[in-house]
C-alpha cells in the first residue's frame, strides 16, 4: 500500500467520535465492571503470548535492517516475561482505588446550597509513543480504569507489534461491559494521521506524547489539542563531599546500568573535587567494570583513562546507552547551577550523609522527582506504586511526575439546591 492510500484508509476523525461516544459509556460504569475488563484483558494478553511474540520478532527484523541500535531494540524487544510483567500491571492497576467519583471537597453555603468537587475522567486521551510496546498495554489499563476512552498512536517501529496487542485487547473486551470503541489504534506509518489527531480539540480531550526530545516537541509545537508533556531524562546524580563510597557506587551503576535506554536512568555524575580525589580509584574501576564510556570536563580528563573530552552537547545528552558525562565540582551550589542550566526537570539526586546539604539540594532543584541516598530509576509509576503509569510529567500543569490513575482525571463541581436564585 502507498502512502497516499494509507493515510486515505485512516480516518483519525471518525475514530475520535466512536472514542468519544464509548468513553461517554465507560464513564458511567462500576469500579467493579472495569477492574473485571482489566482483568479479563490480562489474562488474554497471557494466552495470546506466542501471537504477540510472533509479531514483535517483525518488528525486530524491521529494526535490524534499519540498523536500529541495541538501546532502542531493547525498548522495542517483547519478551514472554515482558509480557506477563505488563499483564501484572493490569492486574496491580485493578486493584487500585477507582479515583472517578472521589469528593475532594463539600461544603454547603448560607444559602443552603451543596457544593461538592468531585473527580471525573478526563474524556478522550490520544497517547502518541514510540518503541515501546508495553506502553500500549499500560497506557491502555490506565486510561480504561480512570473512565477515559484512548486513542493510540504508536511508532512505525512497532506498528506490527502494536497491532497484534490491540487486537488481543479487542478481543477481551468484547467479554467485558467496555465498549470495544474505547480503545482506538491508529494503524498507519504515516505522520499525516497524526497531525490530524493534533488539531481535534472537539472530540480529544488531551494529547500525551511519550517518547525523545524530537517526538514531544513536535506534538507541542502543532498540537490544538491539550498537551500533558512527558519529559526526556538529562538526570544527574551529585556526589557531594560526604557521600558513603560504598552506597554512592552502588547507586551510580544501578542508575546508569540497570535499563540505559530509560528515561529515569543516570546521564550526568556530578562528583565534589574532595571525594573525587580520595575516592576516583573506586569509582573508575566501576565505571570500567561496567563498560561505561565517559565524557568528562578537564579535572575528570586527568584521572580517569580513556574519559573522552566532554563538548557542550554532552551536558545537555540523553545518552540513552552506557555513556555518562562526568563533571566535577567545588560545592553544592555549584552542582546545582549546572543542573539548573542543562536539566529537564525530570529526576535528579545528591548522594550525602550531610543532612542539611541534602535539604539545601532538595528545595533548590526544581525537577518532578528530587533524590536524597537512592537512585533515580524509582521515577516510575510501578515503583512508586501507582501500577503502572502513562508517562512522567516534567509539567507543572495539570499533573507532575508519574502519572497514574488521578492525573487522569479532572473535577466538576455538582451543586444541589432547593430553588435558591442570586
């Protein structure tokens, strides 16, 4: 099929109103009948696991002709575990309290009028990604959970994958009380279909991107519709003066190494000169122990062997994979002002016994997640105990940080009175 005819075979349109009317059901069913939906599509995702592998091994071929690197095959690679990790999710996200229908606030006025605010789904959410699949499955639980029908429109990498998971979703719903019209997939490669999802304000209730700097900012920069903005990851990790060794090692490699290719991982050290020349022999057996690949300023150039000169780009780099920029430093404060000019206000930790520099690193960063002694890869709606999430906010407005089931909705005030008039 051509381009042209491709884009000509989606109407993103008509699958944004057969989202909206859906979601107009979906808002009004029980927790029970929604975490029940959840369920049923876990167990079905389970079953239908050599169908979706068959499929993701497409896309892998795909990407290795394309000469896709390790980094972003790891994102787009499902594995059965993977699989059975991101049915949990649902699971985990179905015992979750439903947030639809909280009272955040009652009060009744001297006229006798009630006032309550109350949560409610967001509507329709159209979720834009890239390479990873789990996300359709994640952002599909969560989004099903809080009451709001979805629209998804994943990368062309892992457009064959993507498929294969909406259609064993379809499947499962059409054994729940969920319409099967809650859960649009746009099945094109075409950036076309996308930008008609940017401008449908009347049926799209918001926009969350979830990808690199290139993706998010695309759907900023063009969209009508509402934009949650997920953030890409420049994180750092300062080792102040008085950092345990031991604990400051052990949570640079888990940060750096455990999954490079995610947003929460370590891409900037910032160490404190005194700790640096006491301890450097440790943390570049470490570092080397592990294969990372350093870009350091000119101290780290000195000691550390085979660091690579760090240019301006390298402070501002997700690196995604094993390089790290290392930058050395004579104070807190110092630490602070470098994170403050090339930070994107994700996740960011100091290492220190010094209760009151940590305070001080606390309330002066300004990022969605700030660490004191642990790393950042606990930036992660799973971890924190959410579930699962759709993205992490780098925002301020509406929601910040992972996003679970509240920063799906928002709230109306229902307001009961006896005839009163003004």
């Amino acid at each position: 099929m051509n381009k042209s005819s491709d884009v000509n075979a989606v109407d993103v349109k008509s699958q944004a109103m057969l989202a909206q009317k859906a979601g107009k059901s979906l808002s009004m069913l029980t927790t029970s009948e929604k975490n029940e939906a959840l369920n049923i599509i876990a167990d079905e995702l389970e079953k239908e696991y050599d169908l979706i592998l068959t499929e993701n091994q497409v896309d892998l071929q795909n990407g290795k002709e394309k000469g896709f690197d390790e980094a972003f095959m790891d994102r787009l690679q499902l594995t059965k575990e993977r699989i059975e990790n991101f049915s949990n999710g649902l699971r985990e996200v179905a015992k979750l309290d439903d947030p639809v229908g909280d009272v955040l606030s009652e009060w009744t006025m001297e006229n006798g009028l009630n006032v309550k605010q109350v949560r409610v789904p967001l509507g329709v959410i159209g979720m834009i990604y890239e390479a990873r699949p789990n996300v359709t499955v994640d952002a599909t639980g969560l989004a099903l959970k809080s009451g709001n029908a979805i629209i998804l429109k994943g990368g062309s990498s892992a457009l064959i994958s993507n498929k294969a998971i909406v259609s064993v979703i379809h499947r499962a719903l059409g054994k729940t009380k969920i319409p099967r019209d809650a859960v649009q997939f746009i099945a094109t490669t075409d950036r076309s279909a996308t930008e008609q999802l940017f401008t449908l304000n009347k049926y799209v209730d918001v926009l969350i991107p979830r990808g690199g700097g290139s993706l998010i900012q695309t759907v900023v920069n063009n969209a009508t519709v509402p934009v949650l903005e997920t953030g890409v990851g420049n994180v750092h990790i300062y080792i102040d003066k008085e950092a345990d060794v031991e604990k400051a090692l052990s949570i640079i490699i888990n940060a750096k190494t455990d999954r490079p290719a995610v947003c929460n991982a370590l891409e900037t050290l910032i160490v404190h000169r005194e700790w640096f020349s006491e301890h450097s022999d440790n943390l570049i057996s470490k570092l080397t122990d592990y294969g990372i690949t350093v870009y350091g300023d000119a101290e780290a150039l000195e000691v550390i062997p085979n660091a690579e000169k760090a240019e301006e780009k390298d402070w501002a780099e997700e690196y995604l994979g094993l390089g790290l920029a290392v930058k050395i430093v004579g104070d807190v404060q110092q630490a602070i002002e470098h994170i403050e000019t090339y930070g994107t206000k994700h996740s960011e930790a100091i290492i220190t016994e010094n209760q009151q520099t940590a305070d001080l690193f606390l309330q002066q960063i300004d990022a969605a997640a700030v660490y004191h002694n642990a790393s950042t890869r606990f930036t992660d709606g799973e971890a924190l105990g959410f579930g699962a999430e759709i993205g992490i906010s780098t925002q301020k407005l509406h929601a910040r940080g992972p996003m679970g089931l509240p920063a799906l909705t928002t709230t109306k005030y229902c307001i009961k009175g006896n005839g009163q008039i003004r």
